[in-house]
C-alpha cells in the first residue's frame, strides 16, 4: 500500500473509488464499506484509496472538547493495509485544510486521483462549513465524472457501530462489547520507559508504557491482555490507573508478562486488552496487595489460555 501526506504526491495510473473521513479504529462498520469499495474497484479494473487525517478534525475544529483516538496514524495505516487498500493519503487537519473550499477538495480527488466513485455514510459532507454534502457532491459528480455512494451504517445489537461508541464502551471497561465491534481487541501502542519500579518491588517488574494522552484510554482497573513485540504475542495482566495503595496520582499503563524475564526497555509495543477482571482500588496493606495480584495472574493465565481469536 501507497501512503502519502498530500494529493501532489499521487500520480494516478487507473481510476480509484474513494472514501474520505477520519476512519478512526478502522471498526466493523469501516471495514465493511472497505470491502465493498474493493470489490466496486475491480469491477472498474482500478485502485481502493482511502483521504484519512490526523488529528481527528474535532482536535482541531473544537480544541475545548476531547478527542480522544482509537489508534495512531501508524495502527490505521496498518489496518488499511491488511485490507487490502491500495492508497491512503493520510492528510495532517489543520485549520487551513479546514477551509478549503469542498470544490476544491474534490477536484483534487478527480484530477489527483481520478476519482470515479466517491463512497461516503448518510449525512456526511466535506470542506469549509461542511458545504460539500452529499446532493452538493452528486451535483459535482454530474459536472467532473464520479459517482457518490452512499452506504448505510452497519449496526450490532440495535445501535449503529461507530468509534464514538466504541470509546464509551472503553472508557466503562467493556472490553468484550469493544472487541464485537472493532472485530479485534482493543489496544494501546508505546515506548516500554523507565518508572517507579514498584512492580519490581512487589515481586512482578511490569513493563510501562508511554501511551500518547491523545489515544483513547480503557477504565482504570486491571485487565487479562497480551502484549506484542518483536513479532511476538506474551500474554499479561495489565494494570491501568493511578496505583491508590501508594498514593499516586501520575496515570500509568502498566503489564506485568507471564513466564518472561526478557527486557523490554526501550522497545515499541502493542498492548491488547481481552478482559477487564477488577477494579483498581486500595489495599490496605501491601501484603494483601501482593496477595491481590497473585490472584490476578492466576486468573488472568486460565483465562487467556482458553482464548481463541477475537
């Protein structure tokens, strides 16, 4: 797969079918539409591109609100790709983008792309003041030579999939329910850094990841999860929080491996997130801490043992 940061970095050499917005997680409901432009595409004898940005628009159109991210651009570039896409010009959104006419944006799909068909959801639009919605874009269509589909929304459950619901299901710790609608587990990506060394203290050395403020996190509590490095899966138990037994206020990401003694300092991973198992609460002794999290080991082997794909 091409990835490039503008549209003058494509040269077109076959028509494309194009999807435009902020793909963030790449969930069921974005794959689904993916895998239909795929099969338009070969219909058409040409290429899958999807126009992605970075930040979400909201993080720069509303900077007084959250927004929070359910992957980095490197994880939805990755997706992409295991979807077999071809292209994703992944734009940075900044105000001046934002005030780009929806004219035109989409003539620089059209003749940077060559765009045929347009694919989008109901209600979508583009450009300043959202000024490019969908009669707006057939209308440019009928002028420069692409078609718009609209697909409907993919629902599970009686409610309709998207990465608003799958971050409050996060942020409640139903990883399960997040896992349905992502169609993998959910996960945080970072640099494995120096910490407090409690973990070691206690008799389990965690790796701690810097995870980016701007990434969705799970509820404080402790989780079954595995952990990916090298190529590597290692399952774990991972402890999200603030460690209230010490009195600790920093939030930390935290996984202590099962049956490893490697090092992983340094070192990029993926954490994944299969099963909240508690809360995070205090102890009122660090023996029954320690004793605690004896508990959670046990329970989190047996489960990730009887684990079969997402």
């Amino acid at each position: 797969m091409q990835v490039v940061d503008s549209f003058g970095q494509v040269s077109p050499s076959r028509p494309a079918v194009v999807t435009v917005g902020a793909y963030d997680g790449i969930h069921i409901g974005h794959q689904h539409l993916l895998r239909q432009m795929k099969q338009a595409a070969e219909q058409l004898s040409g290429v899958t591109a999807v126009v992605t940005f970075h930040p979400r628009p909201q993080a720069v159109l509303a900077p007084h609100l959250p927004a929070l991210h359910l992957t980095t651009p490197a994880e939805k570039t990755s997706l992409l790709e295991q979807l077999g896409i071809d292209l994703t010009v992944l734009l940075p959104f900044t105000l001046e983008l934002a005030r780009t006419p929806a004219a035109e944006f989409v003539r620089n799909m059209v003749e940077r792309l060559a765009m045929r068909q347009l694919w989008v959801g109901p209600g979508f639009a583009l450009g300043h003041n959202r000024e490019g919605d969908i009669p707006a874009l057939q209308r440019m269509g009928q002028t420069l030579g692409f078609e718009v589909r609209v697909m409907r929304p993919l629902a599970r459950d009686g409610a309709l999939v998207s990465s608003t619901r799958i971050r409050q299901l996060l942020a409640q710790g139903q990883i399960r329910q997040a896992t349905v609608l992502l169609g993998r587990y959910p996960s945080l990506s970072g640099p494995v850094v120096g910490g407090a060394r409690r973990g070691r203290q206690l008799g389990f050395p965690t790796a701690n990841l810097a995870v980016p403020d701007w990434l969705a996190m799970p509820a404080n509590g402790i989780y079954a999860s595995y952990v990916w490095s090298g190529g590597e899966r290692r399952p774990a138990v991972t402890s999200i929080g603030v460690r209230p037994t010490f009195d600790e206020h920093q939030h930390t990401v935290e996984a202590y491996l099962l049956d490893f003694d490697g090092e992983l300092y340094g070192l990029e991973v993926r954490l994944e997130l299969v099963e909240y198992l508690r809360p995070e609460i205090r102890f009122a002794s660090v023996a029954a801490l320690i004793e605690q999290m004896q508990a959670d080991v046990v329970q989190a082997a047996q489960l990730l043992a009887g684990e079969g794909a997402p």
